[in-house]
C-alpha cells in the first residue's frame, strides 16, 4: 500500500443509482489507509482535463449513500479514445500524484480502465449501470432501483389502465438486453414481455389479450424493450386494431435512472466500492469487479468485455479461435447460464401472465 499516494475515482457513461455509494465506500476505505482521494469530474473528460476534486476526509464525502445521480457527474468521452486525450489524463495522473484509477460505469468505460492500466496506472473497474449487461457479474450497480423505479410507473399506468378498460406498452430502458423489462414484466403482472434475447410471439400476445378480455379481464401491461428499437410504439398500434382495446404507448426513458437508489443497490455498492479500493491496494490492475452467487469476485476486463461480445454473439470468428481453451470453457458457460436464467423467467412471465 506504501506505492500509493493518490487514487482517483470517476463515473462515466449513463449514470446510476448508487454511484454515489460506491464512490463513498471506496474513497473512505482509501482515507482509511491513510491515501488521499482525487473525485475526478465528468469521467475520463475530467482526467483529461484535470478537473477534479481534493477529498482528505470522511466528512468529505457524507451524505451522498441516499443519493442518485453521481456527485463526481458524468459524461462520454470521445477524447479519451485517441492518443492525445490518454496523453494529456496521464500527464494529469503523473502531476497530480495520482497512483491508481476506480472507474464505475459500463463496457465504455471498462474499455477506458484497461486503456489506463496498459499506461501503466492501474485502474480498476465497477459495474455501474442501470441495464445489468455486464455479463460476467449477476448484478451491476443501479439494476435494482432502476427496476423498482420502472415498476412502479407500471403500477400507475396499471391504475388508469383499470379504470377506463384499456392496455397500456411500455418501453423502458436496458440498451440491447432485456433484463429490466423481463423482470418488470414479470413484477407488474404484465400480459407480455418483449425482449432481444428471446424471440417474441406477437400471435400469441395478441391472443392472450384477446382471450384475458373475454375472460373479464379490464387493464392489459405489455413491457418491451428498448433494445427492440421502435417496437413497442408499433405494437401498440397493432394491439388497439387487433383486439380493440384503446392502447397507449409510454416510454419511459431517463426516469428509470434517477431516484433514492434501492438498499440492494447501496449494499452492493457499498461491498464493491470498498473491495475494489482493497484489490488496488493489493496491487490488482486492469480487472472489473463482480458478484455471482452471493460472493464479490473479478475478471480481467479484457475477459469481461469478451464474454459480453459472446453473450450479444457479436465476437468474431477469429476472436474465439484466439481464446484459451479455459476461457472459451468459462465464457461458454457464463453465457449458458446468464441466457438460461433468462429463458427460466420468460417461461415464468408466460405461464402466470
Ligand atoms: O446505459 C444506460 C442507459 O440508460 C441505457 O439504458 C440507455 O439506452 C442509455 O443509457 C441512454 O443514454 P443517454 O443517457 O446518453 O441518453
């Protein structure tokens, strides 16, 4: 621990809901170990900038746990991919003392971390991202708030829904996986759920509103997501002319990622905030923390960026023939697994809807 004498910490990409705990949790276990704390402004745009903030104490940083948002803001950063920005946040880590990087956010800013850590500023990398799509960890920072935020806007559409007979599709949020809207679908009683990773039966949606309606049935919930880009507003339409219910369309867009973050999202943020300031004190570089069943634990990011690419079947040929045959064994099965648990509560979300 004796090497350090400053860290920074950052978040960047789309903000969420316990950012700030995990900003908290590694910046005091830092001020406990006697090294003082650089909160980087607007993620790596800051580092290029040098626009941060000194923090030598606790007190520093109180009150934030309860809070959205991230108090260090966020953005992304195009700078930081070309040789110039790198040279000018190096130069910023090298005048400021800055000896070790925690960086929370998603993929782009994992890409960033590893980016820092081949320079040679170790950096370590947090899931912070409302859309859980961090393939190598069960759960990211923001997913249970965001969730909890969505279902509740469900809820109250559920409301007026009830009261004047009519369906209601939602698009919420997640980019190109459908994590937040299968488990909202499933939280809010939703008569349907559409998601990228599964193919979805607008035949049998359609009929199933047809039959709940004969059935007595008065409200309809349908949730989509947004990774099926421009779906859900279509589906709407087609719903209202194939069983003549009055259907609107909400998105629900940015809401979903404010609001008081869940206990489970400060608690998760809290274990790896401090644990990812402890593995930087124990020399650990280049890796993006994670939690599978129950126990917090890391990847190397160039590892994690990879099996997100398998899970999106985006990796190329050559990319897979390059793995080891231990990676390939671990990222197959890590894939298997993330896309059969969702395949377990499709079929839940279509047997109880
Ligand atoms: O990654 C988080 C997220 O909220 C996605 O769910 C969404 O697709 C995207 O960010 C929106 O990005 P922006 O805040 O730049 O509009």
């Amino acid at each position: 621990m004796a090497q350090f004498r400053r860290i920074g910490i950052l978040t960047s990409g789309g903000d969420a809901p316990g950012m700030n705990a995990a900003i908290r949790a590694a910046a005091r276990e830092a001020l406990a170990g006697g090294v003082e704390v650089y909160g980087i402004l607007e993620g790596y745009q800051g580092l290029i900038d040098g626009n941060m903030k000194l923090f030598t104490s606790a007190r520093d940083l109180s009150n934030i746990i309860n809070k959205s948002g991230t108090v260090l803001y966020s953005a992304r950063c195009d700078e930081f991919k070309y040789p110039e920005g790198m040279a000018k946040a190096l130069k910023t880590c090298k005048d400021n003392h800055i000896d070790g990087i925690i960086a929370i956010g998603g993929d782009g800013t994992f890409r960033g971390a590893t980016d820092l850590s081949a320079h040679g500023i170790p950096t370590i990398g947090i899931p912070g991202t409302i859309d859980n799509d961090v393939t190598s960890t069960d759960v990211t920072i923001g997913f249970d708030t965001a969730m909890n935020t969505a279902m509740n806007m469900i809820d109250n559409l559920r409301d007026t829904c009830e009261s004047h007979a009519r369906c209601n599709v939602i698009e919420v949020m997640g980019r190109w996986a459908g994590h937040i809207a299968l488990r909202t679908g499933i939280a809010s009683g939703a008569s349907a759920v559409a998601i990228p990773e599964i193919p979805f039966d607008e035949e049998a949606a359609i009929q199933k509103i047809i039959d709940q309606k004969a059935d007595g049935k008065r409200s309809f919930i349908v949730v989509v997501s947004e990774g099926l880009v421009g779906y859900a507003e279509k589906l709407a339409k087609t719903i209202q002319e194939r069983t003549g219910v009055e259907t609107k369309f909400a998105r629900l867009a940015h809401i979903q990622r404010g609001g008081k973050p869940t206990l489970q999202d400060r608690l998760l943020a809290s274990e790896m905030g401090a644990t990812a300031m402890k593995f930087l004190f124990e020399g650990k570089s280049d890796i993006v923390l994670t939690k599978v069943d129950g126990k917090i634990g890391y990847r190397n990011i160039k590892d994690a960026l990879t099996v997100d690419r398998m899970f999106k079947k985006k990796l190329k040929p050559e990319e897979y023939e390059a793995l080891s045959a231990e990676d390939k064994a671990w990222m197959e099965a890590r894939c298997a697994a993330v896309q059969a648990d969702m395949e377990r509560l499709y079929a839940i979300a279509n047997e109880i809807s």
